[in-house]
C-alpha cells in the first residue's frame, strides 16, 4: 500500500487537500485523513506542496517508431518505456502511420503487450494511413472484436498527399466496420484521423456524419493544430460535437510555417467555448517531424517526444492562462472518456493507481506512480 499525504488533489477537477490510498494497483480511497489507515507495510509519501493529478494519457504514440518519408535513414526509432514514464505519462495508444510495409501490426502488437509488461498501461490501433486497411485477422473489425488491446482503427489519413485518398462512403464503411466491432467488443472502436494540410480538412468526417447515423463521437481527428484554416474548421467541427485533438510534439521551424502550439490552440478553443471533453492533446511520440522546403526538399528531421505532452500542459497553465483543471483533463479524463478508458484518467475510488505529483509552483514532475508501482521519483 501507499500513502499519499496532503496533495492537492486534481482529479482533474480540483478536490482540495486530500490523502490518497493506494492498494496494488487501485485507488482505494480519498480522504481529508487517512493516516488510521496505514501499517508499518505502508509506504507513506508526503506530498505536501505538491498537487496529485491522474497519469496522462497520450491517445497517439509511435510506439515502434514511425516516418520514413525521407529515406530509409529517416525511419524513426521505437518508444522507450522510460521516455513515458519520464514524462508523467501511464497510459499510451500506439499505431502505425504512413509505413504499414516494413512496419507491422503484429510488431505494434507486440510492443504494445511489452510496454505493458514493463509497467506501462498500453493500448494500440489496427489499420495505418491507407486503405484497404491492414489487419492481423481479415478485417478491422475482427481485429477489435477479438484482439483485447486494439480499442479502434487509425491513423487513418485524410487530406494529406499520403493519405489512400479514401471515397466518402470507403470512410463510412471503415468507421462502421470499428463501431460494429467495438460494441461487440464493449469497446468504443474509435476511428483515429490523421489530418494532414490538404485544404479538404474535416470535410470527409462531416460528409459521413451527414450521410449516416454514424454519429460524429466515432471520430477522433488529430494534428487540428497544424495549420491555422484546419484549426478554425476544427473549432466548427467541435461545435457540431466533434472531438479535436492537438499535437504537442513540433519543431521552431514548424511552428514558423504555420502551425500554432498545442497549448495556445487549447486556450484558443476554449475561449470559442468549446467543452473541454472535446478537446484533447497527444505526443505524436517518435513520429517524424520532417520540414521540406519550396520544392519538397527534406531540410530537417527531427523526431516527436512524448514528453512534450506534459511540457503543453505547462505552457497551457503557464503562458495561456488555461486553469489548471481543464489543462490537466485534456491529457487526462478528456482522451480516456473518448476512448472509452473508463479506469483511467481520473482519481476516483476504484479507478487504476495511476497519480503523478507535480511541483505546485513550476508543475514539473516530481514522482510518477503507473498501476501502483513508483516509476519516476524525481529527488528534491
Ligand atoms: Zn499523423
């Protein structure tokens, strides 16, 4: 058992100064005292000074690497499982990306129980970019209904060059072949969408939400930040009840083409008053990051980190005034209750024993507890 004494606690809502029992690997209970509770077994951790938040959860992760799009040299390596834990990071969803031919689901898979073996709590997409979607069984939909760990498709791409330039009604039959597969499966099935720079943007999603009852939820579009027209027709797409999710991972050299900082693109929609459970940000972790010049010239590569996903939130709360509460749901309850995470994302009595405690002044990461095992214990 553990102990955590006089945290400010952030469920991510803000519940005061709280003790926190963990026993294994759940949250057993959440008191203004609990010290009658322990033993000379119990490990007590006081927290004061420093606030209690649920693990983060990065809902996009190369976890075996990613890219290529620059020769072979420019495939990017695979997530070490220090580089979350190291970044407060407890929960990852892995996928491919535009390299399903030297880069296999059967490989994601097998990374994906690995991290989780090593204490990390880890889930992965079947399919990639393209379409005819890859598959481990014969379809997306068998993969979700009877392989535990794939939770939805993705990244299936729309409006990039790289993308298989799927018809509306190819879009409709794979998010329904996830949805079907999910409720059979009591999972959510989510259509993860990489959205790349092409001015088509969202218009695909939208054109199947109008086309069927499959309801906009089943989507989950990412990179919204990328360019400044994507992010306004984001912030419509939200208001029709879309989810957004923003990537944190990026380069100066990016960020001067045009693309805005996950953190400023939170803040942003939230003063368009778009509810915070729309709105997400993940790593991109060990994607690449490559910058072409005017005549699609490689000119750098650099690769995304996970730990930018904890860097975002501080920018948000430091440098964008977002509170603190909603900062923490985007990369806490906001992507598990989207993809229907249910023990995950929040502290709350039954729920996993993933807590992060972080300096109340400078939020930096202090101690990273995954399943009830200390991960990251940061000294002073
Ligand atoms: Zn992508």
């Amino acid at each position: 058992m553990k102990l955590i004494r006089n945290a400010q606690v952030y469920s991510p809502t803000s519940l005061g100064i709280k003790d926190v029992l963990i026993a294994a690997n759940k949250i057993i209970a959440i008191e203004d005292d609990l010290s009658h509770m322990t033993n000379e077994l119990t490990e007590v951790i006081d927290a004061s000074g420093q606030i209690l938040t649920p693990g983060f959860v990065d809902s996009l992760v190369h976890i075996t690497g990613g890219g290529g799009e620059g020769g072979y040299a420019t495939r990017t390596p695979e997530m070490h499982v220090d580089e979350a834990f190291i970044g407060g990071v407890t929960t990852v969803i892995g996928a491919l990306g535009t390299d399903a031919e030297t880069r296999s689901l059967e490989n994601l898979l097998a990374k994906t129980y690995g991290l989780e073996e090593q204490g990390l709590s880890a889930y992965c997409y079947t399919g990639s970019y393209h379409f005819p979607m890859v598959s481990i069984t014969e379809s997306v939909k068998r993969d979700i209904m009877l392989i535990e760990k794939f939770i939805g498709v993705g990244e299936v791409a729309i409006a990039d060059h790289r993308s298989s330039q799927m018809s509306v009604a190819e879009m409709a039959r794979v998010a329904s072949e996830a949805r079907v597969g999910g409720m059979l499966a009591g999972k959510k099935g989510i259509v993860s969408i990489h959205v790349g720079d092409e001015p088509a943007k969202l218009s695909k999603l939208t054109r199947v939400v109008e086309q069927t009852d499959i309801p906009i939820s089943q989507f989950y579009p990412t990179h919204i930040n990328r360019n400044k027209a994507l992010l306004e027709a984001g912030f419509d797409y939200a208001k029709q009840g879309g989810n957004l999710d923003f990537t944190t991972s990026t380069t100066e050299q990016i960020i001067e083409q045009g693309e805005t900082p996950a953190a400023k693109a939170l803040a942003m929609a939230l003063a368009e008053g778009i509810d915070i459970s729309q709105l997400t940000m993940s790593s991109d972790g060990n994607a690449s990051l490559p910058t072409f010049d005017e005549h699609g010239q490689l000119i750098e590569l650099e690769v995304g980190r996970v730990s930018s996903l904890h860097q975002s939130m501080v920018d948000a709360v430091l440098v964008h005034q977002v509170p603190l509460a909603l900062a923490l749901a985007s990369i806490t309850k906001s992507p598990a209750n989207i993809l229907s995470l249910m023990q995950k994302g929040q502290i709350k009595v039954g729920n996993d024993a993933d807590v992060n405690l972080l300096d109340a002044t400078t939020l930096a990461i202090k101690h990273v507890i995954a399943k009830g095992q200390s991960v990251t214990v940061i000294e002073s």
